[in-house]
C-alpha cells in the first residue's frame, strides 16, 4: 500500500512538540510524511527572537522558516508547505480551505494529525481543527472534481495542558526508538528553547504510561486523540 | 391556533431521511410544514450522480431540485425555498441569516426542526444549527422589525451516527400511520438510494425503542433532541 | 386511563419544596399521586429542630412525620409510605429496593419523580435515585412475579444547586394554578423554614424562564428533567 | 504469544447480541475465548419463557443455561462459567469480585469485554462494569498472590440504546466473514427472538459505518469503546 | 500593585444584571474597572423601548447609551468604551479584535470578565466570549507590539438560564456590602425594568448558596466560573 | 483563626506523590495538617516489596507504615491515622464512615484533600472520594451529635493518568518554597522508588504552568480541583 500521512499545524513549532515522534517513526518506516504550517507563529509563538532588540517582523519569519525546514530535515518529513497566513490570531478564508483541500487531494494522506478541537488559550489550534475538517469535507466531495479522496482518519495531538483543552488520548505512541531525532530536531528550533524541558518530560511522562501497558522498554511516548471510529479486523 | 413547523436542512436530502416522518405525521394532522434547504448537496452528497460520465454540477443541482420537491410533495409539505448556497463546505454570511429570519418572520413557526449542533464529519450540519440560533435571534428582536416573532423551540433530528455528533434523543416521535409517506419520499430520491436501507433501519430501530416505553404497536418512529425546556401545564 | 404518580424523596422535606406543584397539579388533575420518603431527614434536614435543647430524636422524627403528613394532605396526594431509614447518610439494602418495587407493582405508577442522578453535597440523593433505578428493574421483571409493570418514565426534580448536581432540565412545568397550595404545604414545614423564601423564588425564577416560552400569565414553575426519551404522537 | 479474551456479562444473552462477532472472529484466528455470565437474566430478560403458565424459575434457567451452552459452542467459546447470581437486580458480593479475578489470574486475558459504564435502564450492566473493573485491581496486584496479571484493556460492546448509555464507540470491528456464525448463535436463544431482527439491524448499521471508513466489502460490524489508551508501535 | 479589570458584554445592560456587584465591589477597594459594551442592546435587549410608536432605532441607542453611562457612574466603572457594533445577530470582524486587544494592552487587567462560552438563544454571548479570547490572544503577542500583557484570568458570569448554557460556577462572591449600589444600578436601566425581580432573585439565591459556605451576614452574591487554573500560595 | 487541613488517602503513597506539596506548604504557614490513610497500599501499591521471596503481607504493611511516619514526619504532618482496611479492591462499611466522621468533628478541618471523583484503573481512588463526601454529610448533621461541623470545602489532587480520570484541576498551587522537602519525603517511601522521577516531572509540568500565569520563580505546582464553589469577597 501507498500510505501517506500529513500532519497540519497552526504554527512553526507544533510539529516538533507534539508530533516529532510520530513524523519520524512513520518515516522511518516508510511511510511519506507531510506538514503544512499555516503560519510562521511570528507573532505569539516566537517570544525569545522578539527580545532582539529591533528585530523585524521578516528575519523572525526567516528565523523561524529556517528552523522548520532543519526540524523537518531531521524528522524525515518528505515535503513541507507553509501557508504563512499569519497568527495570534490567525485569519481563515475559504481560499485556505480549498488550498488545504488541494494538499489532500494530491498527497491522499490515511490519517491527518492536528491540534484537538479546543484549546481557550489558543483559538488558532481551534481554527487549525476546524480547517482540517472543511478541508476534508472539500476533499471527499465528487462535485469539487473527480479526483476526491476516501475520508482520512483524524488524529489529535497533545495541546500544552491537555485538561484544559478537554483532550482525552486513546492512543499512546511508542517513540523510544525515534527519540534522538525527536530531541534533535526540538534542538534545532532555539527560539523556542524555554519549552525543550518541557516536551522532553511530556515524552517521558506518556513513555511511563504507555509502559505500564505495553513493553517494559518504552520510555518516551506521545498521546493522541483519534475523531472517527477506527476499523478493525481483530484487535489484537 | 395556527401553528406551524419549519424544517431547515443543510443538504436536500436531510428532510427525508432524517425527518420525513414528522413532517408527514404533522401535514397530516393539518399544521403547515415549511422547508428551508440551504443547498442541493450537490458537491458532497450526490456521489451516484456524479458517476455519470462529464456531467455537469447543473445537472447534478436540476435532478437534485427535481427529487426534493417530489419528495416535499409526498410528504405534504406546504412551502420550499432553496437557498442554493452550494455545499462541503457552505458559506454562511449575514444575509443567508436575514433571508431565514425573514422566512420566520413570515412563516412564524412553533417549532423549527434542524441538525443537531455537532458533526465532525459533515460541519456543514453544524453551520446549519448555528444558522438556525442566529436567525431566531434576529427573528425576535423587536428592532428589527415589528413583526417580531415569539422565540420557537427548536427540535434536532438525528444525524447519521449519533455517538460521534453527541447527539442525545429525549423525544422519540411513533411515524408508523405515515412510514408509507416516508418511505415513497426517500424512494423519490434516488440520487442517494445507498441510504434507503439504511434509514429504514434506523426508523425501524427507534420504532422498537419507543415501542417498549410506547404503544405496542409502534413499528417505526424518529428520534429528536430538544434544545430548549418545554412548558407543560400536565405530564400526562 | 388510570395513571398515577408516584414521588419517591431522600427526606421528608424533598417532596414539598422540589415536587409540591406537580404533585398538586396532578392532584387537582384527578390523577392519584403517591409518595414514598426514605427517610424523615431527622438527622441531617431538621437543624432548627435540634436548637431545641435535650430534644430527643424520636421527637424530631415525629414531627417531621406530622409535618409532612400535613403538607401531603395539602398537596392532595392519595398515599403516604414512610421507610424511616435514617439519614445522613442512608443505608439502602437489597429489602428497600424490593419494598420499593412492591409499591410500584401496587401503585403501577406511568410517571415517578425523584431526585437527580449526582449531588456531592449531599449522596442521600443519590441513592435514592439509583434506588428508584434498581426497584424499576425489580417491578418490570415477570421472573419476580406475574403483577409485573410497565418501565415507567423517571423524571428528576430540580436539586438545591443545580450545577453542582449536573442538572439539566428539559421541562418545565407551570405550577401557577396551584401556587397557593404549594405555599401552604410550604408553611406546613416550619422545621424548615429557613427554605420558605428560597423555594419561592425558585418558583419565580422557573416561572420566569418558563412565562418566555408559554403563556404569558406563568408565574410560577417547576423543573424536570426526564431520563428516558418520551414517546409521541405529535410534537403541538 | 498467547493472547486470550475474557467476555463478562450480566445476563446469559448479552455476549450474542453485543459481542458474538469479536467472540466467533477471534475464535476462528485461534485466540482462545472465555466466557463468565454473571446470572441466566432469567428473572428480567426471559420474558417469553414466563409466558408458558406455571413455568418455575428452575426451568427457566435451565432453558436460558442450555441455549447459552449451544451459543457458545457455536461460537467456538472455550470456556463458559456461569456465576447464577440472579439478576434485576443483581447483587455483587467481594467474594463475587475475587471469584472473578482469580478467572483473571487464571486465563490471563489480554482483553476484558463488557458492558459500558452507564444504563439506567438497567444496571445490572453498570454493575458488571464496576466488577470487572474491581477484579482487575485484585488480579494484579500481587499481594493478592504472586501469579498476579499484567493490567488487561477493557472493552465495552453496544448496550442496548447507546445515546441513553453515554456510549461513544471507538472502535468498529468488522464481522463480515463470521456473521453467519453469529446469526447461529443468535437463533440458538429463541427465549429472545424478539431481539433477532434488532441486533441484525445493529449489525447492519455498524457495517454501514465501518465500510465507510474500511473495506467496501464491510457489511456487518460490531462497535466497541476502549476504556484505556492502547500502545502503537505505529498507526497504519 | 496596580491591578485593573475589565468587563465585556455584549449588550449594554448584560454589565449590570450579571456583574454589577463585582464592579462595584472592586471599584469600592480601589480597583480601577472598565468597561466595553459591543453593543447597545438596541435590536434584541431594549423591547420595551420598541413599545413606544414610531420610536427610532437611534433613539432607542441613545436611551441606552445615557442609562449605560448612569448605571456605570454608580457603580464607580473608570472608564466606558461603547463599540455599537449592533445586535441579535452581531458581527465580530478582524478589526473589532484589534480595538479590544488595544483596549487589553492599554488598560492591563489583571482579570477579564465576559459571557460563559455557550448560549443557544443568543449567540452574541457566545461570539462576545470568543472575541475576548481572541483579543487575549493578540495582546500577549510580542509580534503586535511590545507593550504586549501577561495573559488575564478570564472570568465568566451568569447567564440568564444557567444550565441551558452550562454554566458551572465555581466561585461566588459576596456582594452583600455594595448591594445597594448594584440594585440602584438595575433600577437606573428602566428599559429592562422586567428584569429587576429576576436579577434580585438570582442575587439573593447565590447569597444563600454562599451563606452557607461563608459568611452568615451574607445575602447577595454573584456567580462566577474562572477558564484558566488560578495560581495560589496557600488555600488559606 | 484556627484552620485546619485533613488529607484522605486510599493507600499509603497517595499523600506524598499528590499533596506532599500543599501540606508542608500549610504546615510551614502553621495550619495544622492531618492525614488518614484507608489502607496501607499492601497489596496493588508495594510491588517492589513483594519481590523479597517469601515476604509475608505483615512485612509489607510494617514497612509501608514505617515510610509513611517519616515522610508524615518530613512534610510536618501533626496527626496521621491508618484505618487499615485492605486495598485492591477495598471495602468501605458504614463504620468506616462514622469513623471518618469523628475524625472530621475532632479535627474540624476547613479544607478535606482527597482522590478525585472517577479513576477506572483504581476504584478504590473513587470509593476514598465517596467516603470523604459520606463522612462530610454524617459530620454536618446535628442528629449525629451537637459537635456538627460547618460543611469543609473539598478539594481532589491529581491522579496518575489526569485525562482518563476526568480530573480538571482549576487551582495550582506553587510549592516551589516547600520542594525540599516533599522531596525528601518521596525519598522516605523506597517502595515505590519507581514513581520518584514520575511525581517530580508532575510537579516541574505543573510549576511550568502556574510559572506562566503566576510567578516567574515558580518551578515546582501541584494541581487540585475543588468539589464545591469558593466565596469570595474580592477576586484579588
């Protein structure tokens, strides 16, 4: 089979947070991973390049573009699209549906990973939800061109406090094996240095967790969401 | 009195499937039944037409506008407007609102039948029940005009599978005298004949639920959430 | 038809301040109206009692029975069945869900109202409702006896704090044609008279919500909620 | 490995109607399936055998214990222990707690199915669930003896009206190729034909769901929700 | 410390009913409180105004507006920023963000109070909401500017249905010393002199709420629920 | 004021690992903490003691009550009381709860700290929360004797897997100035060394969010949900 994954983001730096593990784990097995960014989070989520003084706007853009593609370089991402629509808060078009919509019907990705509906500090992961949904609509519908896609799953990835967001994971992720790559590649983003502690003990919190029911061997973890029932045909 | 009902559905098929009895159940009891279809579903919910060799969305839309006022007919509903504002995704903006408002502004129904508030699969419906609120609102401000209306209550029907739209049914409504109406009305649209058997399944479901709490002889039935608590002068 | 109801109360005082309007509704209705309290709430809902000094628990217990002996008559219900059980907490063996579901199949009440499903200040109440759950199952079942029921619908009144219990009521019922005698049945409870005032405005305050949606003249209301979808005919 | 499958139910039909797909599908891959019957549900869920006049409780459940018996083996179920605790309601001692988890020490299941959390029409089943979760405390913890299990997934089938039950599925179990075994086993309990065509139509509308999502072969699926996050080495 | 707060609705009566008592018990202490009203109220919260023949919709705004600013300078708000956006329903553009996210990086609360999240007869609740999460949003972010603010509280206050809104509150404060400020407030807004009883009810059952938790000599409170986990040094 | 704090635990571990922090906080400020623990943990919470061969269940529980009397000693604790009863599962008895009972009228605590409502992998979390709210009510009855005391606010601290607990915390409290020695005391409990790298990584990830929304030198939270609303006579 072609299987193909793409994960969608808000900003820059959620992909190597929440989803680095999983990115390179996939990669790594073969499978073509994909990230669409739709902003550089220039804005909200780039607080220790603003403390340059005199900074524009572009170099943190450049900054925070040059960061990615290293972080995607390292994770084995295979293409990467940045929408660049700005952020804090981040303004959706129906244009940026139907560009999403596109990337889905060219890549036909199985699952989409993204941010989980709510997030009350955070409306741009809400949107990024929301997008994710139109797009797929857009994407599954015969009548916007022949070329439609069978529906994909959706898989939420951990927000920063996941109570707060009410996220519920189903899934744990065994990322031992790809852990050097996820740390290297949350490495390659400095501007966000302040949250490397953080990330590294959410692995390592979800690894426990996930050891306690799978192999005594796991020791880092991510945790997700899946919106849709999956299918199966024996579970174990 | 003079009561009335108004349907409003995101796609033309919904009425049918998903609230073809009430409407029958209640033309048949004399109260005028009003429909509101804000698209032909012509993009994402006419898959078997679109298998027609370079046929065009007109087309699509002409035999879909055909089906549903054929099947509007067989269930004796009194008035249909299409809004044609096209589908996966819809685009709600301020004047799809006014131009309800007015319909109930018009219409002054007692209750107004919709989808129920969430569906990750189709946010289309979700568009529809946030269509639905914001229209009663601006239907019973008195500064917008002095035919304000008294606020209706408002009924959901049931969405395709109602675990994943959170859907919670407090009213199941016995359309046994009227399933032959129904069932002629779904077979009027054979643009999606993959939901016939389906549907009468799920009547036939929610028939055996509300046959143990109903009568017994109750064979098909359709399931409702109110949004709004109902006024009683009795229980019984 | 011969329907009845039948109210089933943690304490003494639960039927009066939360059921007292349906109860003298039904009443005036011609409809036999029954009442089971579980307990005289002699320990933890008779405080002004106990400011008396050296007042014995037997003394309080008899007059919480006289005083809801008096507000039941009131009220107008036909049948009064005190368990005594104590309170505060309760202690509910597998003997009090079956003398509950003898009354059932005595009574074969259509509608029984009870206390909500969850209230952490206060667990009596919450074990009356999983008491008036499990007496169900018992009264429907033909291998406990051929005087079987038919399941009757359970409706929960309104609690002290309804947010704290998750109370959401999907009825509201105008009690304003027998106000009066709710009040009275009210000032019959001068061992909680500290509630006078609370409950009325309770009332007014469902009164209110429920004058915006029914008749203009409603004044005074009460709250339900149901938990079993109700069967219907028609929704006008 | 060796991988097993525990199924604990309330009454002697619910692993047909709920779980006959999983039981017959993972039969037929060689994982071994056991069954524990917490009573024959021969008080509330036989009631067409209580219409044959004067028929004792005895014979009842040795009716509802031969057809158990005769699905099981159609089902190719390795073991069947029916615990006869009488049911509606049922009662839960800790010696039930411990008799069932020294069944878990014993068949050391990967996967525990029952019933979900919540019904309030009936909680015999919420019952079961809390038993099944108090057994696996007991099961691995090794102050209860050191032949202490690892912690098994839990599963929870469809009950009977999923809304009512707060039911979200997460999983969809394609049952195609043993639905013939599973239709058996279904007309192998005749005391509850009534249920025959409900738990078809179940079948049917579950295949619809999964075949959206899967193999457009699906046409019979069962639903399943996981109470624990599940381990993934991958996704696809 | 300087702290500040702010208040903002949606309608210019909605400050009074639901947090007058907060206002003016923190203006009392020193706090310096503002206030931005979206709307006038003029389209859906003034009908008693409409009852006046031939009256204008600019008259109507203007009686609101002297009554806003009366109601205001009674319960010691600083400053009032009136954005007549107009209502039932109200638009929330980009820019309407922008003028409150300046609003929030000129004033610096401490605390933001609004709507609860939800309110399906009225949406401009829910949009005002939103808009205030938004606007926090885009004043923390060091990329609009430097004199960017630590993320407010957000505090949400009562709706007129509480539980139609889910509304869970999980503070109440003790309004008893400025009652009489609040009450001459709601008297200073004639135009929704139907509501003077209703919000001096709610008053007087969170005072008893909150009597029994604090305070005896309490007897008016609001309700509040906080979004974000408050931070303490002790719970003391 | 003489405040005072009780902590409830269903095993010997659960003060140290989820409130170790907010009682040495109390302690240091001069509220006297006490503590009951239900059980010793003996049987699902000391499985690195069971790996001694041939240790005997008397061993154990020796052991664990040693550890908890040195970290009691460490964080400051003034009273520790072990009812003894059992664990995986536990079996709480009326007496158990009158025994709590009359810890809460000698102690007259202000604040209870327990387990929180709802842990599927643990029952015995959740039959400590019920036991905590049976003890409150039988408390605060006068018919239980005239020492009644006023209702004390209960507060849940932080479970193992927070999200499968339902666990919503909507306080943080900094523990950075008490770390030390919740440290040290964690260190006390050898039995469960397993979890020492587990409960400082909670407590970095819960500073690292109260850091955010408090003060810059926060580095070490614990998080707590209160079960009933908090008055308040100012929010700052």
């Amino acid at each position: 089979m072609n299987s193909s994954i793409l994960v969608v983001t808000a900003h820059v730096g959620d992909f190597v947070w929440r989803a680095g593990g999983a990115i390179a784990l996939h990669a790594s097995q073969g499978t073509p991973v994909h990230l669409v960014c739709l902003s550089y989070g220039e804005n909200g989520e780039s607080n220790l390049a603003w403390q340059t003084p005199d900074i524009s706007k572009n170099t943190v853009k450049q900054t925070r573009h040059a960061e990615a593609q290293e972080a995607a370089r390292l994770l084995g991402i295979k293409t990467v699209d940045f929408y660049d629509l700005g952020d804090y808060p981040m303004n959706i078009t129906p244009e940026v549906v139907s560009r999403l919509a596109d990337n889905y019907r060219t890549l036909r990705p199985d699952i989409v990973i993204t941010h989980p509906e709510r997030d009350p500090s955070n409306l741009d992961h809400s949107k990024t939800y929301e997008t994710v949904l139109l797009a797929r609509m857009q994407a599954i519908a015969p009548g916007h061109g022949s070329n439609h896609i069978k529906p994909p799953q959706v898989l939420c990835f951990e927000p920063h406090q996941s109570e707060l967001c009410d996220f519920k994971p189903n899934m744990l992720l065994d990322i031992t094996p790809v852990w050097e790559q996820k740390y290297a590649a949350m490495r390659a983003m400095p501007t966000q240095r302040n949250l490397w502690d953080y990330y590294e003990r959410v692995a390592l919190q979800r690894g426990a967790q996930a050891g306690r029911r799978g192999q005594a061997n796991t020791r880092y973890a991510e945790a997700y969401q899946s919106i849709f029932p999956s299918v199966h045909t024996t579970f174990l």
